[in-house]
C-alpha cells in the first residue's frame, strides 16, 4: 500500500500490528497458518483476503479537523483493496488529539480515531500512540523513491561538476601552451636582443677604428 507521508504516522498507528499482517484467503487457510506456526516463537498478524464488507449505524464524522476516512486516504492493490477497507474503514483520521477526543464520545462506539502524530483512539477507550523515533514501513518506498531521486540529482551535480573540472583543465592546458609560447618567444626576444646589443658594439668599435684612421690621416697631412 502507499500513503501520502502527512497521514503515514496516522495509518502506521491504525493499522498497528496489522501493518505487516499475512494475508489468507479464508477460514481454512487461517486455521492452516496458525498451525505452522504453533510451535514457533514468532509474533504473525493474520489477516483473511475476504473479510465482508463492514456497515454503520452512524453517519461518518465531519467538521473542522476531520481528515476523511484512512481507508480512502491509502493506495492499495486491487487484490487486497477488501483488506485494506476492513482494517480501515472505522477509522478516521483527525488533525489533533483534540478534535480525536472531541469526536469518540459522539461516535456511537464504531469509529476509531488517529491523530497525525500517531495517536490512536479505539471506540473501546483504549489508546495507543506509535513511537516517532521507529521509522513505519509504510515510509520506506517513499524513503527509497526520495533517496533515489537524490542520488539522480547528486549524480547530476556530479556530472557537472566533472565537466566542469574538465572544462578548467581544458583552459589550465591551453595557459599552459600560452605561458609555453610566451616563454619561447621571450628567449628569442633576449637572444634577438643580445645579437643587437654585439652588434651595436661591433659598429661603435668599427667607428672608432674609422676615426683612428682619419685622425691618423689628417696627421699625416698636416705633415706633408
């Protein structure tokens, strides 16, 4: 069966040992069940596939805080929907201990009221409230469907980030190849730099030469 997860304390309560019953399909089956298990030291909720349909004398609960009836607030396969309407058809579900306790009295002993807190009310007096730290059975296909779907997005986030730090390697190694060729034609800069520098000094020691001579010439002028 599935619940919506406002009403799963609510139904999880109702339901109470039944919650994990086995289903036989009539008296025989039942006798038949109970007799394998006799000698065992096992607890069994035992639970007859066609229970008859329940009637009453008074009309179903209404007003402010009245939820509706579990039996229509649960999913249920086909083949056990019979089931699921003879364990929770007397029971409705209440927004409050309050309106639970404001409601019984006037119910004529046929309505069991559950809170969504998972209290439960019994037309008897009896009451029993489920324990809100042990997580109900009837929350584990919500509880696997929700992890599911977190996982498919942590996968995603995953994945993006994956393409991300793909894409920033992808860019680091262009840098790389950029810094790589930068580097390079620095080198040739300095080596084309150094070659104008000799050069230079190549030409200021050939003028210098050249001045030698002339000064040397113009003195052997002066001299003829």
């Amino acid at each position: 069966i599935r619940v919506g997860a406002d009403y799963e304390k609510a139904i999880s309560t109702a339901l109470g040992d039944f919650l994990e019953a086995v289903i036989v399909e009539g008296q025989n089956e039942l006798g038949k069940a109970l007799a394998l298990v006799e000698d065992e030291d096992i607890s069994l909720s035992l639970v007859q596939a066609k229970p008859g349909k329940k009637s009453f004398a008074s009309p179903f609960p209404s007003g402010d805080g009245i939820l509706g009836r579990a039996s229509e607030l649960v999913e249920a396969n086909p083949q056990i929907q019979e089931v699921v309407e003879n364990l929770l058809d007397h029971v409705v579900i209440v927004a409050s201990r309050q309106i639970a306790l404001k409601h019984i009295s006037q119910s004529g002993n046929e309505f069991a009221f559950a809170t969504l807190e998972g209290e439960f009310f019994a037309p008897n007096g009896l009451a029993h409230v489920r324990s809100s730290v042990t997580a109900s059975p009837l929350s584990i296909p919500r509880q696997i469907a929700e992890g599911q779907a977190s996982l498919s997005q942590e996968e995603i986030k995953q994945q993006e980030l994956e393409s991300t730090i793909k894409g920033q390697r992808e860019a680091l190694h262009e840098l790389e190849l950029v810094s790589h060729q930068l580097r390079e034609d620095l080198v040739n800069q300095s080596t084309e730099l150094e070659n104008l520098r000799r050069r230079k000094q190549s030409l200021v020691l050939e003028a210098e030469q050249i001045e030698r001579q002339q000064e040397w010439f113009k003195a052997q002028l002066r001299a003829n």
